[in-house]
C-alpha cells in the first residue's frame, strides 16, 4: 500500500470514528436539552450581583435560585468536586471547620493555610475553632509549594458545567488555586449563572475586563498519550465549593 493509500485510510478510520461518536452522543444531548427546559430562563438586569435575574415570576424566585444551585452542585459533583451549601457566615464558617478538620485526618494535612488577598477571608479564618500551623495572605510563588490549603473566593459559577469563574481584576487568586494540592472556593449564590455565555456577560459589566479569567471544573485531571489519567498532578486534587445563601461580611 502507497503513502497515499495509508494516508487516505487513516483519515477515513478518522472520520468514521467521529461519525460513530456523533451518532452515539445524540440521545445524550437530547436528554441535555430537555434538562435546560426545566431550568428557570435567566434574564439580562442590570444592578444584580451577577448581572441577571431569574425569570420566575412573584413567589418562584426562590425555587428557581434553588435550582440553579442544585444544577451546579450535581455537576460539580459529577466531576469530582465536593459541594457545601452555607446559608450564613457561621454556616461557612461550620464548612470551613469541618474540611480543615478533615483534611488534617488524611495525608493532605490541612495544616498550612494560603488565602488569596480577599479581606473577607482573613475575617472568616479568623473565627475557624481548627488548629493550623500557618495561615499566609497571598503568599509567593515559591512559598506556595510549601502549602497545603489555598482558599479563594470565585466571581461566577457555571451551574451546567459546576464551574467556578476567578476574575483576577477582583481578587489576586489564580496561583493560590492552582498551587496547593486542596483548593477551597466561597461563591456566592447569587453569582450562579446557568452557562458559559451568561456568566462571561456578567463578567463584561465591570468597568474594567479582566486580562485574565480562570475557569476551574473540578480537581485537577491528567491523562497520558494512552488516555491513563491521573488526578492532582498539575494542580489541585481536591475541590470544595461553599455556596453561600447568605450575607457575607462587607469588604
């Protein structure tokens, strides 16, 4: 068989492949599409913290806001990660205590703590009842390393993908989440948007774009050139989301 043969059969296996896949994916995205129909539409307002308003009429904005959070937490779930529901600082407070406390009881440690330099944070460890042996503000690249923890807030979630969207205009957290083997993230629920567009649309309000935004879908994954894959390996092997309900304290 000529190059040219050999050539032309791998593209055709190629193509094959990717029609078999096709084919096969189709009821999923069926399935897909009747999911978002039960979703509450969400609509463009501005002056919401997110920048949209849920479309539920009168008395439905709750169960609508509840869904949203729900849809988020299956799907960051789905993908490894692991989800709290706060429903006031002292329950955040709780969420923070009880993995801290955890994690101390695993190989991961828990026992030195890196926040990003959202004030707010240094508020809530504050209060934590765990005993660490360190917690850093936004500690350098190379002390980072030394770090078991790094605890950020998120601007955004992506409630179909249980995303978390990190603006770097708003907080300096991109290393803290990517460094230190756990990552522990606070979102507001409020900030939940339901896809990729809505919340890259609330992100374009601000004054000011960020240059850079990080989209994180759980822990970190790895895979090989034989589709081996590995978890943890460029960047966190843990993933904790706080939603909280409630009110936070002030920045």
């Amino acid at each position: 068989m000529s190059d040219l043969e050999e050539n032309l059969a791998a593209r055709e296996s190629i193509l094959r492949s990717i029609r078999e896949h096709l084919a096969a994916s189709a009821p999923h995205d069926i399935v897909h599409a009747e999911k978002r129909k039960e979703l509450p539409e969400l609509t463009r307002e501005v002056g919401q913290p997110n920048g949209y308003r849920l479309s539920a009429p009168g008395g439905m904005q709750d169960d609508a806001a509840s869904s949203l959070i729900e849809v988020f937490r299956k799907n960051l779930e789905a993908v490894g990660g692991h989800f709290i529901l706060a429903r006031s600082e002292a329950e955040v407070i709780e969420g923070l205590n009880g993995i801290i406390s955890s994690l101390q009881d695993s190989t991961l440690r828990g026992r030195r703590i890196a926040l990003s330099n959202e004030p707010m944070l240094q508020r809530l460890m504050a209060r934590i009842e765990v005993d660490v042996d360190e917690v850093a503000v936004a500690p350098s690249v190379a002390e980072l390393f030394g770090y078991d923890v790094g605890i950020s807030t998120a601007q955004a979630a992506i409630a179909e993908t249980g995303t978390l969207m990190l603006d770097s205009e708003a907080e300096r957290h991109r290393l803290v989440s990517l460094v230190p083997p756990v990552h522990i993230a606070i979102v507001e629920a409020a900030n939940i948007c339901l896809t990729l567009g809505e919340a890259l649309a609330a992100a374009e309000q601000g004054s000011k774009l960020s240059p850079t935004i990080t989209f994180i879908t759980g822990p970190s994954r790895t895979a090989d050139i034989e589709l081996t894959l590995a978890i943890g390996v460029h960047g966190p092997q843990e993933l904790y989301v706080i939603v909280n309900e409630g009110p936070l304290p002030a920045k």
